[in-house]
C-alpha cells in the first residue's frame, strides 16, 4: 500500500460490515469509517452472540458445564474442554491416569489441525481463492472421522472428564492417526505450499500487510499465532508446560515479520509441529486406565484457581472461584480471539478495505468465542 | 473456396439461407433476416445455461468433487432447474433505489452480448453480419456492458452495490485499452477489421494461426489477450467487482429473481464472446487444424467449420475456468498496477515491435 491517505471530514461514509457479511464468519459487525477504499477507522462491534455461559456456570455442576466449554471455541473446542478440565481437577485436587493425558493431548493436537486447515481454507476464501477451501476440507474431513469415533461428536466435543476422558482409543485409532498423518506429510508440500503459499498473487497480498508490533501485542495481550507472527516467543505449552507437554520434542514457530503472512507462516508450521507431537505421543502411548475415580458431584474447597492452555487461536485462561458449593461461585474465562480483535481498530486504520478483511482473517477470528 | 464477394453484407450464404432464397424469391431477405436472429437468439438462452453447468463442473473437478449430479445426466439440467427458479422468484427493489434505471441496469449487459454475437464468424458462412469495421463494433458495443454494471450499482442504493460498480468501471474502462490494443495489432498484422477476413488470413496450416505467427510475439499478444480479456470479464483473479468477501455480492447485490439472472448469464455469454473473439484474432477461428499430413487435414477438414470454432472456443473458455479457480483474487490497486504499468507498456511494445517485424518481412 503505497498511496498517503488524505481523509477528509466530510467526505467519509460509514459502511457497516456485517453481522451478516461472508467475510466476518459469523456474527461480528465492524462499523467501518471509509474515504472511497480507505479505512479511516474501524469500530468492531460485539454482542450478537452473547450466551452468558460464564453466568450459566454458575448454576449448574461442574460437571453439567462441561458441553458448553465446547460451544466457546467450536473450532477448537477439545482445548477448551481441555482447560476446563485442568482448573477443576487443580481446585479438586484429582489426579489424571499418565494414559489420559497422552489420549488428551493426542485428540486436542488432532483437533488443533482441524482448526489450523479451516482456518486455511477461510483465509483463503477471504483472498478470493476457492478450491483450497475444499483441499482442506477433505483433510479435516479425515480428522474429523477419526475422532468421531473416539468421542462421539464431530465438532463439539464433550470428550474429557474429571480425572480423564470418556472413552478410551482403540487400535483402529492409532493406525488411523498415523495414516491420516503419513497423507498430511504428502499433501501440505504439494497442495498447500506449491500451490498457495508459492502464488504469487498470495506472496503480494500478503507481505507487508496488517503489520502488528510487539508494543501493540503487548498493549492489547494478544496471544497465539498473532503474537508468535510478531517475533515474541510464547506459547503456554511451552512456558507454562501443563499436561505432558513437557515430555514431547517441538518447536514453537516464530516470525518476526508482523505482517500477514508471518502469521500465515506461523500457523502453517505449527501444523507440522502438532504432528510432531502426536507421533511422539503414539509412539509413547503408556497403558492403564482412561479415567481416575472421580465422586459424581465435585465440591472443590474454597478458594480461587486458575489454569490456561494454548488453544489454536492463542491462550485460553479459565478463572474458577469456588466457596466449597457444587457449582462454582465464579467462572471467568479468557479468551485469546476477544483479545486479538481489539488489535483491529488501529491496526485497520487506513487500509484498502481489501487489506482490512485480509487482515481480519490472518486474526482467525471465532466469533462465539469472543462473545461467549 | 470463397467465391462470395467479400464485401458482402449478410455472409449467411449457407445450405438454410440458399434453400429459403429458392422457395421465396420475393420474401427471403426478410425470412432469411428472422431466422438468424431467431437462431442467434436461441444460441444467448441456451448457452449460458450450458456453461455455468461446464463451470460448476469444472470448478468441481479442480477441487476433487462430483459438481451436480441429480438433475438430468450428470446435473445437466441443473442450472435450466435454477434459471426456472430465479424466473419465478420474486424481484425485489430495495428502498430509495431509483426504479427505472434498476430496473435498466440488467438489460444492458444482456444487450451488448448479443450484439457483439452478431459479428462473431461461427463458420464461413454462418455469421449474421460482417461489417467491415467488426472489431471497432465489437469493442464499442461490448462497452454496453460497463454501462449497465455502472448504473447498477448506483441505482442500487447500497454501499456495497456502489464500491464494486466504481471498481468495476475503473477495471473495464483500464482493461479496455489494452484489449483494444491487442485487436489493433491483429488489424495491423491482417490490414483488415472484419472479423471474417480475420480468419481468412489465416488459412493454411495451423502454424499460419496469428498466435504462432511472429516469432513468439503472437505468443505473448494470446497471453496478454487472455489476462485483460480475464479482467474484463470481472473474472477470478480479477473479480474485484464482485469481490464476494468483500464487497458481499459487488454490483448485483440487490439484485434478484429475473434481473439477477440477466447479469448472471449476461456474465457466461460474454465469457463466450470473449473465448469467440480469442478463437477468431488468434486461433484461426472456424478454419479446421491443418498439420500438413494428407490424410488427417482431410479428415479435419471434413468436419463442419462450426464445430472447430466451438471446441476452439471452448478451450478458452476452459483456460479461464482454470484461472477462476486456481488464483487468489488481487486487490483493486495491484490490479490498476498491473494495467497501467505493466500490460498497457508492454502492449506498446509488442505493438511496436511487431511493426517492426511486419516491416522487415518477418512474418513466418
């Protein structure tokens, strides 16, 4: 973007973006200020799918919330579970089977790929491109299957217990994940990179645009992809190792571009690196119990009790306050997309609307997970 | 082989049109006269329906899925089923929209396609008209079209509908020049502007097509004919107008029922009259391939000239399918870029260049 933007007054108009709009996926509205093409600024307006389930966790167990950990983050819901789970088991002090936490980490890796390819195909769907939409669909068609077998569910899963997960995988499984892996390890140079990431009109949409500081990151706390594509090295796997995260060999990719595709970079590595982590976990697979001995209704001693995991879309931080009742007092989540499109409103600022929406995807924004 | 005089106004001196000459002396400048638009417009209703099912297909296969498979063998009745239901879906004009130039608005596109189908040479003597000027015709009445979308977006009432008609004009108005220029270097190298003396020129074996003539320049002249004829067509890379994510639907917007459908097919005949006019500058048009073997260039030759210049055509029309759905879309400032800096000097040169080769007599 080289032309100086000359804004005046008088001559801006609004255009609302959304909340139906094919390129804000979902229900987010962005009251955008425009002179012609310009952005002169960017409101992004939030509440069209405000469910309260922070409120609802208040009246119901602990264990009844569980379903609604999934209908956050529909995309990546396994870590959601995943980070519910951990601050429930660290309040009521319950100790997961080593074989769980592998079956845990194998499964939300498994659905971080999911997430990482749709978010792919509705990047690209953004760009303007159509067929790789369905390149990734048919990849995470495959995951999808796979865990459809293990949990029941194709998207919202409610697949973790207290003290373990639901069901325990079989052989079928485990040949399976690594089939689908070995057909991944084929399909990402020859589909995804030679044919996208090498396009030359991809390259010229994407470098240079949507730039985002490290202050900026900081200021806004953005996490996940956006933070890593902006060169900070965090990822809460890493540097606040939970699970048995600690046990496996992975690198957490960083660019220090700041720009679209650094993000885009970012999340095409980690797709490769979560398949680093499921080999390693198969291959170390313990046996033993699925599911520790957990009472049907938790009543965790007062206090206050937090735990986060990294979700595909940055880290996901989940605040319990108990008072020893068996519902909890106080259910306060984090959610790393709330904090990342609060980035959007400088940032946009006098883009073509063309780089703004480009921008917008390489955020990877889920809209319920924003307004919960 | 053309004993017509070459001037001649109506070149549609085949078996039908000499049967109808006989029967009717007095009447047959009249019957002659309806049929052919009776025929020319049978050809507009029918092919689009026939090319968005071959571009639902096509985008199918690319992405490794079947396309419409239920209605009629393979789908091919699927989009006559979905032009049935825009017919009897309701038009809708949205509020403060200007009526009578809304309502307008889909006619022309619709209009200029079936213009510019008059002139097209389908065979050697299946052509409605043949004005001396063809390419001066056709590029001054395919401008219709600009026109419509322009008016669309503004009687539109709606931002969106108003940001992709002003992309759109600025495109097709760009676009145009180098297009033009293209069509110029063709009438340079023929020194005629009618469309039927254009293929003529090209008689012979297939290397006396003007896209192998020029040591590689008729090479280039295709290439950049298909990249701005591509954004003329408001096409993938370059649908910037209708840029679904992020102008929603660009120009058509609100359009729906019948005069959605006016855009839309007015959109898949243009692409036809597009691929038509590749197949006449550079393909040799309705002359069959001659690779110089006796017994093939026969068997070539005994198929209808007709039939070459749809297959020609056709595989044009392929190669923008393959373009729409392999790239990305560019932005509107690249794609200004790409006009003014790169294909419209670019064209200058190979304008020139080709001047010069024509001059020293290196036509091959």
């Amino acid at each position: 973007m080289t032309a100086p933007i000359r804004c005046r007054e008088d001559e801006t108009f609004v255009l609302n973006l959304g909340p139906q709009h094919p390129a804000t996926h979902g229900v987010l509205r962005v009251k955008l200020t425009m002179d012609g093409e310009y952005v002169v600024k960017a409101e992004p307006v939030l509440g069209y799918i405000h469910r309260m389930h922070e409120k609802m966790a208040e009246d119901r167990t602990f264990a009844q919330f569980m379903p609604n950990t999934a209908r956050m983050d529909y995309l990546h819901a396994l870590a959601y579970n995943h980070g519910y789970v951990l601050t429930v088991e660290r309040a009521a002090g319950i100790e997961v089977p080593e074989r769980a936490e592998y079956i845990r980490v194998i499964t939300v890796e498994l659905n971080r790929l999911t997430s990482h390819l749709l978010w792919w195909a509705a990047f690209l769907l953004d760009l303007g491109g159509f067929s790789p939409l369905l390149y990734a669909f048919d990849d995470r068609e495959q995951i999808l299957d796979l865990l459809e077998r293990v949990t029941g569910s194709r998207l919202t899963y409610c697949y973790f217990r207290f003290g373990g997960v639901y069901n325990d995988i079989d052989d079928d499984f485990i040949t399976g994940t690594r089939n689908f892996i070995k057909r991944l390890r084929s399909r990402l140079p020859r589909l995804y990179h030679d044919l996208v990431t090498k396009n030359i009109i991809l390259i010229k949409r994407l470098k240079d645009i949507g730039f985002v500081s490290k202050e900026q990151c900081r200021k806004y706390g953005a996490t996940g992809p956006l933070l890593r594509g902006s060169g900070v090295q965090f990822d809460i796997r890493k540097n606040e190792p939970y699970s048995v995260y600690p046990e496996f060999d992975f690198d957490i990719p960083v660019y220090d571009e700041g720009d679209c595709m650094a993000r885009y970079m970012v999340r095409m590595d980690e797709i490769e690196q979560s398949m680093r982590i499921i080999e390693q976990a198969l291959d170390k697979l313990p046996d033993g119990p699925v599911r520790a001995k957990v009472p049907k209704i938790l009543k965790p001693a007062a206090g206050d009790y937090y735990a986060a995991v990294e979700a595909a879309r940055g880290s996901f931080g989940c605040r319990l306050v108990c008072n020893g009742d068996k519902s909890p007092y106080r259910l306060k989540l984090r959610s790393p997309t709330f904090s990342n499109l609060s980035l959007f409103g400088e940032v946009a600022e006098g883009m073509l609307l063309a780089d703004a929406l480009a921008f917008m995807g390489s955020l990877d924004l889920v809209i319920p997970e924003i307004d919960r | 082989m053309n004993q017509l005089p070459t001037n001649h106004a109506f070149p549609t001196h085949n078996a039908i049109g000499e049967l109808i000459r006989h029967l009717f002396p007095g009447g047959a400048v009249y019957i002659n006269g309806f049929l052919t638009i009776a025929s020319l417009l049978l050809l507009v209703s029918i092919l689009p329906v026939f090319l968005i099912w071959l571009e639902r297909k096509v985008a199918a296969h690319f992405q490794a899925r079947l396309g419409p498979m239920r209605v009629g063998y393979h789908g091919l009745l699927q989009s006559t089923a979905d032009g049935l239901k825009l017919i009897f879906k309701e038009v809708l004009k949205p509020e403060g929209a200007d009526t009578f130039v809304f309502f307008l608005a889909p006619t022309l596109p619709a209009t200029a396609t079936f213009l510019v189908m008059t002139i097209l040479p389908f065979d050697r003597h299946l052509q409605v008209a043949d004005p001396a000027g063809g390419v001066v015709y056709a590029l001054g009445v395919s401008s219709l079209s600009i026109l419509g979308i322009l008016l669309a977006g503004w009687a539109s009432n709606n931002k969106y509908s108003l940001l992709g008609a002003m992309r759109s004009g600025a495109q097709m108005i760009s676009f145009e020049i180098s297009l033009a220029l293209i069509m110029l270097l063709i009438v340079m190298l023929t020194g005629t502007a009618s469309l039927r003396e254009i293929v003529l020129s090209q008689n012979g074996t297939i290397l006396d097509w003007w896209i192998f003539k020029l040591p590689f320049l008729g090479l280039i002249a295709f290439v950049m004919y298909m990249i701005s004829s591509t954004a003329e067509l408001n096409r993938a890379p370059f649908d910037i107008s209708e840029a679904e994510s992020e102008l929603t639907g660009g120009f058509a917007t609100e359009y729906s029922g019948i005069s959605f459908a006016m855009f839309f097919f007015a959109e898949f005949v243009n692409m036809f009259v597009s691929a038509g006019l590749a197949t006449t500058f550079f393909l040799g048009g309705f002359l069959a391939p001659q690779i110089g073997i006796g017994a093939i260039d026969a068997a070539f030759n005994f198929i209808p000239g007709f039939i070459w210049f749809f297959l020609k055509t056709f595989l044009v029309i392929f190669l923008y399918m393959w373009f729409r759905w392999t790239f990305p879309r560019v932005r509107v400032d690249q794609l200004m870029y790409l006009e003014w800096k790169m294909l419209l000097p670019a064209n200058l040169v190979l304008l020139m260049s080709s001047g010069f080769f024509l001059a020293m007599g290196w036509i091959l």
